[in-house]
C-alpha cells in the first residue's frame, strides 16, 4: 500500500552488539560468497522520548550530510519496506526526518506486515517495478535475493561503499561478507540477530535444578520440570514458523558442524548417516513432550506471552529480538542467558550460536541509475544505516545491530541484554540452517520438526529417514 509522507519530525536509530574485527570498506572488496539467515522476525519498536528523540535524528542527520548540495529537483522515492508503528518506530522517524530536510522529495512509503515483504518484493522485481530503495532480508536463494541479481534488479553499491569515507570502520567484516555476491555488494547491512538461550533462575532454584551448563544436567533438568508440572520448553509448533527447530539446528552445528548442517538442508547430505542419527537421537532426548500442549496454536509472541512470562515453562532458545520485545518487566530479572551445552559427541571445541544480519537495505537499480535520484538515495541509505540510527535503536526499541564502535546509554540497557550480548560477542557464528534451502522442502522440514516434539519418531534413526524422504527423497 503505497502512502506519501509529507510530515515533519526527527529521529536515528539502531544499534546493539555482536561480534568482533573491523574491516574498511576497501577490504571488504575481496570478501568473498554471501552469508546466512536470520528470523524473520519484525522489528521491535519501543516507545522513545519525542524530544529527545527528535534532538538525536537531527543531529544525525547533521552526521550523516554529504559535503555538497544535493539537486534541488523534484525527485520521487519508492521506500518498501515492513510495517511500522508510526508513533514509535524510529525508522519511520528518520524518513520523516529526511522528508523535512529535502521538501522537494516525495517519499512513497509502501508498507507490507512481516513476511508479507517478500511477496510484494518478489512481485515488484519480476514486473519490472523495484522499489527505489528496500528494506529486505540477506542476499540468499531463501529470499530470492539471488534472482534480484541475475535480473540486474538491484544496485551494485561495491564502488561506492569502497570509495565513500562514511562506510570506514563502520561494519565488521561478517557482515560485508554477508552483504556479497560474487565479490559484489548488493546491500547494506541494517540489522542483525542471533540466538539466545534463557533459563528461569527461580524455576531452577525452587527444583533444586543445577542450571543446564552441560549437556547432562539439561535432560536432567527437563525430566525433573516435566515430571513436576513444569513446562522445560517455550517454544511453539505453528505451522509455517521455525521457533520449533532452534534447538535442533543447535544440537546439529554442535554435533556435525555448521558446514555439513548446511549441506543437509541443501539437500547434498543425508540425514541417514551415523554422526547425523546421533544428533536426532540428541534432539529427540531434550524436546519430547517438553513442548506446550497447545503449541501447535500460538505464535511465537503469544507463546512467550503465555507460559516465559507466567513462569509456566523455564527455558527459551530463539531470536533475541523475537525474545526481548515479547518480555514483561518483571520476567527480566528472572532470567540468566546461557550458552547452549555442547553435546555428548561434538565436533566444536566451545558453544556456538546462530547469528547475522537479518535485515538489509537495498536500492533499485532504476533508481540508481537516475542521476537525479541517485544523491538522494545515498543519503537516505546513509542515515538508515548510521551509527546514530543504530544506537537508537538499541536503546529505544531493544533492537541488535552490527556496527562497530558504538557508544549505547548503559541506562537504557538491561543487564540481560548486556549479558547474552556479551555472550553472542565471544561465541563463534554459526548459519541459519535454512539459509540454501529451497522453498517446499523447507515447508516439509519444519511439518516433520514439529512431528517430531509431538512425540511421532522413537529414534534418530526414524526421524533421519523420514527428513530424508519428505526433503528431497533420498
């Protein structure tokens, strides 16, 4: 739906913590293939301060300006991108911003709800009709991003970011790799996300459960909350939703490797291999009957909402952002993260966790190529992507982003999100599983993941065979 915004305000956002090493964009021109997924996740987005906000957009978008005047010519901007709380998004916020400060743009704001993105990006492209500038997930097969490519669809920015100064030492280099198709930079990174493993301290206690730091004493404990009424998973098992096979992409990148994980949902790998059996045989241990009777009918929020917050289940692994904007404020200081145990058999030295960027910015390759337009579309590309956007974001809405050297209100932080941040920060990354997998086994695969916490396989063995057939019938 296509709305024009003609408004007037102030605001930059955007920012959290994650992993290390810096990199200028110049180096970044070697980096080589395109990295993995996220969640699908929406944004969060926390209530902020208007006047303060409104200070903090303007002086990023002070930042942010480029040296020379932009044209002053009429320019229309197509901006495509999820949903958003107008009152509180400050993504809306610092295009009303960038609105106030150019009147002779029009910005068509063309917003779609959650996943909903990907129809309408995948329709526009193929008709010929690119948004000039997107928000969008990685540049993977799992998105289409790669025949956004090969139609000559989208941007090729790799020149730009290499020669504009802004781009120095603002990202570490996982995300301009992800960022990368054959050597290429197609998109900005935005946002990211990893997985966090929670535990309800006081559940523990009040079992006199030690808390689940290896392998043993989480079947131990999941045994003792089930047998004592106690719920050991929030998860759900909602069609269509990959909240159900967290703990198994864990438990295989733990056993096997991220790697060959990947290779299995690719299709190139079978699940009836020994390691692999295994690894389901580790899965099946933790998550049988541990799940929330009516798991099948809630959502993620709705899950949370209904059994992390009530203390009826004592443990969440799940996008962080998906986790934290669901979370009541008196659940906080009730959970500890932790990292995910290794298991029995493993073949990595130190936990490890899912995480990248989940959330892009792209530009049209019409739009690009309008040299009117073109000044515009940096700029604004410039100001979504800011260090002061980012740390806005972290502090107003609990989101996560990717950029370096970023100074965050300590006050606007909890103490759990500093806590499993800093976990994320010393853990190495792994890919989303899913990231190369194609569309209908993926649909398969998340039916037989959800099959299998409702009890239907008896064995590793039983679950190997049947991922095998319904993925790719081997």
């Amino acid at each position: 739906m296509k709305r024009k915004l003609a408004l007037a305000m102030a605001v930059c956002l955007t920012i959290s913590a994650l992993v290390g090493c810096g990199q200028t964009p110049a180096d970044t021109q070697g980096a080589q293939s395109a990295q993995q997924e996220s969640t699908e996740a929406e944004n969060t987005e926390k209530e902020a301060a208007p006047e303060e906000d409104a200070q903090s957009t303007e002086a990023a978008a002070d930042d942010t300006q480029t040296s020379g005047e932009l044209p002053d010519v009429p320019v229309t901007i197509r901006f495509a991108t999820q949903s958003m709380d107008r009152e509180t998004s400050v993504r809306y916020q610092v295009l009303e911003q960038f609105q106030k400060d150019y009147p002779n743009v029009t910005l068509e704001i063309e917003e779609s709800p959650g996943n909903d993105l990907i129809t309408k990006i995948n329709t526009d492209v193929m008709g010929d009709n690119t948004p000039d500038m997107f928000t969008f997930w990685r540049p993977e097969a799992k998105w289409n991003v790669d025949k956004y490519v090969e139609k000559g669809a989208i941007a090729d920015l790799t020149d730009w970011i290499n020669e504009d100064e802004f781009f120095t030492d603002l990202f570490p280099e996982y995300a301009w790799k992800t960022s990368t198709v054959n050597d290429r930079i197609y998109c900005l990174p935005k946002e990211n996300f990893y997985v966090e493993f929670l535990v309800n301290k006081e559940i523990f206690e009040q079992y006199n459960l030690e808390l689940p730091t290896d392998w043993d004493k989480l079947v131990t404990a999941c045994n003792a909350l089930r047998e004592n009424g106690v719920i050991p998973w929030t998860v759900d098992t909602k069609e269509g939703m990959d909240d159900s096979s967290r703990i198994f992409n864990a438990i295989i990148n733990r056993a096997v490797g991220n790697s060959k994980g990947l290779e299995l949902l690719k299709g190139n790998e079978s699940f009836q291999q020994e390691d692999v059996i295994r690894a389901l045989d580790y899965f099946l241990e933790v998550t049988v009957g541990n799940a929330p009777e009516d798991a099948a009918a809630l959502d993620s929020s709705q899950i949370i909402t209904k059994y992390l917050n009530t203390g009826k289940a004592a443990m969440i692994l799940n996008n962080v952002s998906l986790v934290d904007k669901n979370l009541t404020d008196d659940i906080f200081d009730k959970l500890v993260p932790l990292d995910f145990p290794l298991t029995p058999v493993s073949v990595i030295d130190k936990p490890s966790l899912e995480q990248d960027l989940t959330q892009l910015v792209y530009i049209g390759a019409d739009g690009w190529n309008d040299a009117d337009k073109q000044p515009y579309l940096k700029e604004l590309a410039r100001r979504l992507v800011s260090r002061e956007t980012a740390k806005l974001y972290v502090e107003e809405e609990r989101g996560i982003v990717p950029h370096l050297g970023l100074e965050v209100d300590e006050s606007k932080i909890t103490d759990l999100q500093r806590e499993a941040s800093a976990i994320a920060e010393n853990s190495d990354g792994d890919k989303w599983l899913l990231s190369f997998a194609k569309a209908g086994p993926v649909d398969e695969f998340r039916r037989v993941i959800n099959e299998a916490w409702a009890g239907k396989y008896a064995s590793g063995e039983e679950l190997a065979k049947a991922l095998d057939d319904v993925l790719y019938g081997k």
